[in-house]
C-alpha cells in the first residue's frame, strides 16, 4: 500500500510542477509585476508540496532509522538488540513465528514471511521475502520493517549486515524445549503489545501440555526414533525441543546424548540403536516426503512390531503454537492406552 501511496504523491507532485498555475499566470501580467508574483507563487508552491508530501507520510512510509522511542532487549541467542517502543511492521523468516505472530494478536502488522508461511491462511496473502535460508534481502528492505524475526543463530550471517545498516533490527528466536516454545511465545507477546493475549494462549497450552504428561506419567517409557529425513539419514539431538517433546509423550529418545539439535546420524549407528518405535514427521507442507523408514531402520523392533507413526510434519517441525498438537498426537500414538 505505502508503495501506492507514494506513486500517487509523486505525480501528484510533478503535475503541480509541469501544469501548475505559475505559467499561464505570469504570461497574463505586466513583465514589471511578474518577478514579484513568480517569487510568492512559488512560495505558495513549496508550501502546498510539503504540505501533500506531509499527508502521504505516515505509519506505512515511516523509516526505521527516524523512530526515536526505542529500547534495548536481550534475544535468545544472547544479543543486545534495540527496537522501538511500538512495532508495528514485521517481518517473519520461519514459519512458527509467523504462527506465533498470529496466535497473539499481531498479524495485522506482518509485512513480510517466506514461501513456506502457510498457516494461517492470512499468512499467504503477506508479501514473500523468499525461503527461510536465503531470504531476499533487497525486499526485507523495501518493506521497512521495525524488526525481522529469525528462527535460529544459523540464518544471521548471511545478512544481518547489511539490515544493520539500514537500521533494522533482528531478533532471534532458538527453543530448545517445550517450555522455551512458552517462553518466546510470552516474550514476542510483549514486545508487540499483547501480554495478555500471549499469556492467554500459554496459559492454555500449558494445561493441554501437563495432561499429557499426566496421562503418560505411570506408563513405560518406550525407546524411540525421530527420523527427520531418511536420505541422508537425519533425527534429532540433545539440543533439540523434539527431545524434550518426546519425554513429555512417554518415550526416551534413542539420540538423547548426540550433541547438536539435528545431527546427521551413521547407518552404524541407526543399527545399533534398535528402537522400539520410529516417529515419522510428514505429511503437512512436506506432502509424502519423509513417509518411509530409513535402510538402517528395516529391522529394528519398532518395524518388526509395526510400531511406525506418521505424524503431521507441521505440528513437530514448527515450535509453536501447533506443537502441542503434535506433542498429544505423538503421545496417543506411543501409549493409546493411556488416553482411553
């Protein structure tokens, strides 16, 4: 809209310029007079130009780097960031922080989110900025946001620069558990004004997620493996919130101990771990992919006992506000008996 905004100034502008009155009047009057007039018409004309110039201004064309009101925030990766008071253009590069955006209130003020931001459907309509590794840094820029909100460290090198130098400020979200999800949900609630929106919601998917852990509290944990991808064979670590996901279900994860959140793991290794169930992420927006177990994996008690869950890839590879689905359908999956 603000791009509208300023076309229609513009040539507003330079019809005044090239039509206005100034000619066809100063061709009327006598050559002695038309010094004199030509100077207050043209005083006239810069006074009407600003004046048009100051009402296509506003919130939409409001540069980053002209906001006064600002103050300094820690984010999840440690770094000091200044933002301003009152943020009213956002820009996603993740998926679950769009969810989340939207979940507290804030999606009337997102500019700008990846191709893979489809949910809610409001989320398509947002101008794209590109995927989520190698976003387009010339449109993050074109859409002036106060803050551009990043899913992990990892995606910071490549452009952090130059949004620095164009004033722009980047916040950093990296969960590693369930109640770290909770906790950047509270936070960008407060950033953006809706405490007690975000608090709200949190409070609710606490209660959902301390009745699963409740139901599975008494039950055997069962040995699992998360497979996120099968070629090359990738599952999750001990940094990763899928971890700490999978305890809460009333499983043990075959990869606790590997360091890292989502380490590529050895066909060796995937032998020797002998899971008694497997959790497939797929469906969702990664369609079929994901839907077979990996080699490794084929004889493995989990497959021999036909203990293979498929789970809506959206609701475990997004931390936020959907997780909690996937921690229920994960839970039901690994102990029915429990929620009978």
């Amino acid at each position: 809209m603000y791009f509208q905004q300023a076309l229609e100034c513009a040539g507003r502008a330079r019809r005044r310029r090239r039509f206005g009155l100034l000619g066809q009047l100063l061709s009327t009057y006598p050559k002695r007079r038309r010094a004199t007039l030509a100077a207050a018409l043209q005083i006239l004309s810069v006074s009407a130009l600003t004046i048009v110039t100051a009402s296509c201004s506003g919130p939409l064309n409001q540069d980053p780097s002209s906001i006064t009101e600002t103050r300094e925030v820690s984010d999840e990766a440690g770094r000091h960031v200044r933002l301003p008071l009152k943020i009213d253009r956002i820009v996603s590069l993740a998926p679950n922080l769009t969810e989340i955006v939207y979940a507290i209130g804030a999606g009337d003020r997102l500019v700008g989110d990846t191709e893979y931001c489809d949910y809610p459907a409001e989320a398509k309509k947002v101008a794209k900025i590109g995927d989520t590794m190698r976003p387009s840094v010339e449109r993050i820029i074109a859409l002036k946001p106060h803050v551009v909100l990043v899913s992990t460290a990892s995606q910071l090198e490549a452009f952090t620069k130059q949004l620095d130098q164009q004033h722009i400020a980047v916040y950093v979200t990296n969960p590693q558990s369930l109640d770290d999800v909770f906790r950047s949900i509270q936070t960008l609630g407060d950033l953006f004004g809706e405490h007690d929106r975000a608090a709200k919601l949190v409070a609710d998917l606490r209660k959902r997620a301390d009745a699963v852990e409740a139901a599975t509290k008494q039950v055997k944990p069962v040995r699992v493996f998360y497979q996120l991808s099968g070629e090359p064979l990738y599952t999750i670590g001990r940094e990763s919130y899928l971890t700490d996901l999978v305890r809460r279900a009333g499983g043990v994860s075959a990869t606790a101990d590997v360091p890292g959140a989502f380490p590529r793991f050895s066909d060796e290794a995937a032998l020797a771990a002998r899971p008694e169930a497997i959790i497939l992420p797929t469906g969702g927006s990664m369609g079929n992919a994901n839907a077979t177990v990996a080699s490794p994996l084929k004889n493995s008690p989990a497959v021999l006992n036909n203990r293979i869950y498929k789970i809506n890839d959206d609701h475990l590879s997004r931390p936020g506000p959907r997780l909690v689905e996937g921690l229920e359908e994960m839970a039901r999956a690994l102990h029915p008996e429990a929620f009978k």
